[in-house]
C-alpha cells in the first residue's frame, strides 16, 4: 500500500523521500489552523486529508521557539518567515541576549484508523544569514555541535541531524514495528 507525504513543498518532500524512497507526495489544500499546540494543527490537518485520501498518509508541521522571546514564534513560524528577510529577522532576535533556539518537527500519521504522533527536536541558536536558501529558516538556524546552519549542510548533512529526519525515523521505526 502506498504511504502519501501531504506537503506541497518540494524540500520537505525531497528530505522525506531520503528516508522513505517508496513515498508519494499529495499536494492538495488543507485549511490550516492556527494554534500554539502542534497535535491540534496535525490532527486538524490529518482529518481534513483523509476526506480525500483514504490513507495511509502523514503530514507535519514545524515549531521554531525562540527563547529570546519566550518560545515564540512556534507553529507560528510560517508567518514569522514572511515577517521580513531573514537579515530583519535575525535582527530582532539579537536585541536579546539569549539566541538559542529549538526547532520541533511533528508529524502525525493515520493508516485511516488511528491518529500517531511523533517528534524530532533540534536545538541551535539564530545567527547572522550564512549560505543562499530559500528554505525558511535554514540560513539563520546553526545546528547546536555542527557549527553550520542548515543552508550550510548538504542534504545529506542535513538529513542525519535535522528535525524533520528524526521525527521521520520514528516514524519510519513506528510502521516497521506495525508490520510484525
């Protein structure tokens, strides 16, 4: 049975495909709410989807809590993207003297039944744009131990430390475990 990765972007779906070669990418429109609690944005996303499609499916969503201001923007980070470029961005981020960060990856999968929920989380601080992207926050976010941003990773980099990867490994190890 196919497992269909609801995203229209092409990032997210390239750095699935890495750990999941057989999946298939379903771009469909989903009314997204807005709420500070990730389960209820994937849930909502995940019920919505299975209108269309009968599973099995997953999607995600992505926090960036900054502690500079108190964890926010969280799942608000979509707009905290569009809120100026990311020079602006990091700006704003350097008043304060605490630039760590935590990016959280939450992913929610339904085999049509029942709703899972799994987490990858990464820690790091916002620093000054390092390497071109077009990748949200990629430029700014330098991955704690690494001493590279995101942009700075190839994808394969990338993939062995980012949050989306380990949120798609538990996931990847919740259906291997399923099939026994």
């Amino acid at each position: 049975m196919t497992l269909y990765f609801i995203t229209g972007n092409k990032h997210k779906f390239s750095e699935a495909k890495q750990i999941f070669p057989e999946i298939e990418q379903l771009d469909i429109d989903l009314i997204e709410i807005q709420s500070m609690d990730p389960k209820e944005i994937i849930a909502a996303k995940l019920q919505e989807a299975l209108k269309q499609c009968p599973g099995p499916l997953f999607c995600e969503d992505v926090s960036l809590s900054i502690s500079a201001f108190q964890g926010f923007p969280g799942p608000l980070v979509k707009f905290w993207n569009k809120s100026g470029s990311n020079q602006e961005r990091v700006q704003r981020v350097h008043t304060q003297p605490d630039h760590s960060t935590k990016v959280v990856c939450t992913i929610g999968y339904s085999d049509g039944k029942e709703m899972h929920f799994f987490e990858g989380v990464v820690n790091g601080r916002i620093v000054m744009p390092r390497a071109a992207s077009d990748f949200g926050f990629d430029p700014i976010f330098e991955v704690s131990g690494t001493g590279k941003t995101y942009a700075e990773m190839s994808l394969t980099e990338k993939n062995k430390c980012s949050h989306r990867y380990l949120a798609l490994l538990e996931l990847k190890k919740f259906l291997e475990k399923s099939k026994t």
